[in-house]
C-alpha cells in the first residue's frame, strides 16, 4: 500500500468515526433521560421535585441507539438525596451507563406551632403545615393530623420542628386521670360503675381504675374510649 493509499485510508477513519461520534447520543440526552425517571418515580402526589444540576463531560460520547433508552433505579427504602440512574442501550451497539441525579423533593408535613412536654396529648392546635425537604430527614415525618390524634408526646419538643413517627408514643384510647364507666360480669348480668383510670393506655391495655364508690383499685383491659372491662 503506498504513502498515497495509507493517508488516504487514515482520513476515511477519522472522518468515520467522528461522524458516528456527532450522531451518538450526548451527556444532555443523558441526563434528560436520568432526570425524567428521577420525576416519574419521585413525584408522587403532593410531592415537588427539584432536580440539582449534574455536570456530564462533554466528551462523553456513546454509540447512538436505535431503540429508546431505558433507565433502572436501584430499589431503597426511604427518599435520598442523590441516585445514580443506569441508562441502558438494548439495541446495536448495547451499552449501560450509571448517570448521578441530586435532588430534593418537598412534601407538606406537620411542623410543631409550639413547645410541648413529655407526655402533652398532641392534636390539631399544636401543628401547622409547612413544605419541607424531605430527602433531608433520614428519621421519617408526619403529614397527616390523623396519625397524631390520640397519641402523646415522646419526649420534650421545641416549636418549629418537622414532626416524627419516634416523637410520638402510643396512642392514648384512655387518659390517666379520664372518669371511665367500669364495666363488670356479676352472676351472668353486666354492671357498669364510675371509675376513674389510674393509666393510660390504648384499647387491649392493662390499666388501673379507681371505683368511684368504694375507692377500691381495679385491674381492668381498655375496651374502647372511656370503657374498661374489670379484670378478674
């Protein structure tokens, strides 16, 4: 092959390969397609996804696909911060790339309006809405005033502070110090008493009442708000 031929054969690759370079698929393709299944996947109602730009190499060149990209995000509990998408090219030539996408996505939780103490019984009053970041709390949030009602505070918090699940204790169907009916089997016949509830606890609690009218303590199991069945 003379000097001619070869020269000749180099600029043919060249120009080959720095065609199938222009028409292959570009960073930006790839992170539009990383970004979009971030959005499908984390946008559930009542959520608003941001997406913080990630800077690709503009070097970056792939084989361009003759089929539609797929994308594949890993299976985790919880919302993180950052991903990494696999975009994959199941047509020819086959390629996977793993494209990373930081985000934040913001839900309506419950916020607590004031201090509250240790043990407070915790209802609508206490808590606002605010729009919050929720990739940033690894412990979990409340959005819903239903999930609250009827429990107390865990321990002591301050105002201002997304609400946890671990903020809460256990639901409260009786109160300490609530005047119950005191339900008891006597030969076959149901009686019911005044008494008031020593504990608190929710319905199948074991608790302590007080009989209104002989004072005598009572172990009892909650049956419902305000009624607890004497134990024997």
């Amino acid at each position: 092959m003379n000097r001619v031929t070869t020269t000749a054969l180099l600029f043919a690759l060249v120009a080959s390969a720095t065609s199938a370079f222009a028409d292959g698929t570009t960073p930006e393709q790839l992170r539009s397609a990383a970004e979009q299944a971030v959005r499908a996947q984390y946008a559930d109602a009542g959520s608003r996804v941001v997406i913080v730009p990630t800077k690709l190499s503009e070097r970056l060149r792939l084989a361009a696909c003759s089929k539609p990209l797929q994308t594949h995000l890993p299976n985790r509990q919880g919302t993180p911060s950052r991903v990494a998408v696999a975009i994959s090219c199941t047509g020819t030539p086959g390629w996977t790339i793993q494209v990373p996408v930081q985000m934040q996505v913001f839900r309506q939780v419950l916020v607590t309006s004031r201090p509250l103490a240790r043990g407070d019984m915790i209802g609508p009053a206490d808590v606002h809405v605010e729009e919050r970041d929720i990739t940033r709390m690894g412990y979990g949030y409340v959005e819903s005033v239903d999930q609250i009602t009827g429990h107390a505070v865990a321990h002591p918090l301050i105002g201002g502070v997304v609400l946890e699940p671990g903020d809460l204790a256990g639901r409260e169907t009786v109160h300490s110090g609530e005047e119950v009916s005191l339900i008891a089997q006597v030969d076959g016949i149901e009686v019911r008493t005044a008494a008031m509830a020593l504990d608190a606890g929710d319905t199948g609690s074991h608790l302590r009442v007080r009989n209104d009218t002989s004072g005598k303590i009572i172990n009892g199991i909650v049956l419902g708000a305000g009624e607890v069945q004497a134990l024997p």
